[in-house]
C-alpha cells in the first residue's frame, strides 16, 4: 500500500496508465487536480454471479471495469462521481463476506473484498472523498438511488404474474424496483434520466406509479401556468419573438495508515 501524490509525474504517469489500460473504448481521465488514490479487485455481484472487477478511486469519481488481463487490460469502463455514491456497509451472510452496498442514481450493486481488514479501508477512502466532494460542491447527497437488481438464482417465477421462467420464457429486471419479471410484465417504458437518456425497462405496476407521478407533475405544472397567466394585466402583451428556455438540469489528497494487500495506494 502506497500514499498518494498529488501533481506530480508519478500521479500523471500512473493516471495516464489506467487510462491506456481501457484503451480505445475508455473516457480520459486526466483533468486539472485529479489524484489516483488507490486501486484494488473486488468482486461484483452481478445479476447471473459474481465477477472480479478492477476499482480506481480518484479524489473526485470512482472508476470500474471488467478484468480482460490483470494489471494490463480493462473493459466496460464505468465512471462515477463520487458525490452521487451512497455507501452502505452489510452484514456478513453465507454467500457474501466482507461486502457493502454501493448506491447510485444510475445502478446500484453489491461488492466484496478479499478481508475485512480491506472492506474498511476501502468504506474509509470512500466516504472520506466522497465528502469532501459534497463540501466543494455545495451540494446534498443523492436522493433518487436506482434500485438493486434481485439476483437470477433467487426466483424460479416471475416476481409480478408468478409465471414460471423456462428456456422461452426468460428473466428481465424492472429499472425502477429491481424484481425480476417476465416479458409480459415488463413491456412497458418510461424515462428514467438518472438511469438513461432513452425510456428503460419497468414493470406494469412501477410503469403506473411512474405514469401517475407524472401525470401529478404535469398538472401541477399547468395549473401553476393558468395561475400565472390570469395574474398578468391584460394589457401586457408578448412580443412574438419573446422566447422561454428551458435548460434541463443534467446529472451526468491527505495520509493514511497503510492498507492491506489488495487496495493498492499512492505515495509520496
């Protein structure tokens, strides 16, 4: 385990690294003030089992990806901010040992480490930058957090109509609240932005309730609108060239005691 170092060409080297190491497919991830804390394999539960991931924490996102060849070649880069992660800590159960819940507006998912010892560290770092990411934005935690996908192994029937999954008859997941439902049940689409720029995947009931929540805002919205319109003189009249935008509101380093074999750090 190493201390990290800021603004140095140790720091840009090894950013510049990680970055190669997703290759063509991958985002930057050199920016002004950037610091490569630590790095570390952890195991992902995933919806069929769970998989070995490699994990970048930076001083402001965390950064994932599917292990090709280890220590060289990483794919399905994930980036995110550190101030849209909401962090859990879980009791230790048979199938899971030493694992916690990250939670985010987009997806939500379980992961483990190799010991407890390095479950803490990582838990520690992450909420240590994570709030000193809410304190230079301005900003309050995440309030919408994406649901967590109930794993596959854990229903033989469909969580809304109990039909039974077959070869045919194949398992998906509601977006909004994470049950495992057939294709009948989950035909529908609804927009979810924290979760995707196109309409996702929801079941009947989640569709309803989202539809309802909507319709509410909606009408709220307009009766807000006839409200304003009858408070106006009746002799102000807009110009024909007077427009409205509507801009959309987009979600898109300091020394520690060393940590275990497994989360590796930077130092000075």
């Amino acid at each position: 385990m190493e201390y990290h170092l800021a603004y140095t060409r140790a720091n840009y080297e090894r950013i510049t690294a990680v970055e190669n190491s997703f290759g063509a497919f991958g985002q930057p991830l050199m920016k002004p003030g950037r610091v490569l804390i630590a790095e570390g394999r952890l195991m992902k539960m995933c919806r069929r089992t769970h998989k070995p991931k490699m994990f970048f924490l930076f001083n402001d996102i965390l950064v994932y990806g599917s292990i090709v060849m280890h220590s060289c070649w990483y794919s399905h880069q994930h980036i995110i901010p550190l101030e849209d992660i909401v962090i859990e800590n879980q009791e230790d159960c048979p199938e899971l040992q030493n694992h916690w819940l990250i939670r985010t507006p987009r997806k939500s998912f379980y992961v483990s480490a190799a010991s407890l010892r390095e479950k803490q560290e990582w838990i520690i770092h992450l909420e240590k930058y994570r709030a000193h990411q809410l304190t230079k934005s301005d900003r309050g935690p995440s309030g919408n957090l994406a649901a967590i996908w109930i794993p596959d192994r854990a229903s033989e029937i469909c969580m809304r109509c109990t039909d039974k999954f077959t070869v045919t008859q194949r398992r998906h997941h509601c977006r909004q609240c994470g049950f495992i439902v057939c294709n009948a049940c989950s035909k529908c689409r609804f927009l979810i932005p924290t979760i995707s720029s196109s309409p996702v995947r929801v079941c009947i009931l989640c569709f309803n309730n989202l539809q309802e929540e909507k319709d509410r805002k909606d009408k709220g919205r307009n009766r807000w609108s006839d409200d304003f319109d009858c408070a106006r003189p009746t002799y102000e009249v807009a110009s024909e060239d007077e427009t409205v935008e509507r801009v959309e509101s987009k979600w898109a380093g300091s020394q520690g005691p060393a940590l275990p074999v497994g989360l590796k750090k930077h130092k000075k």
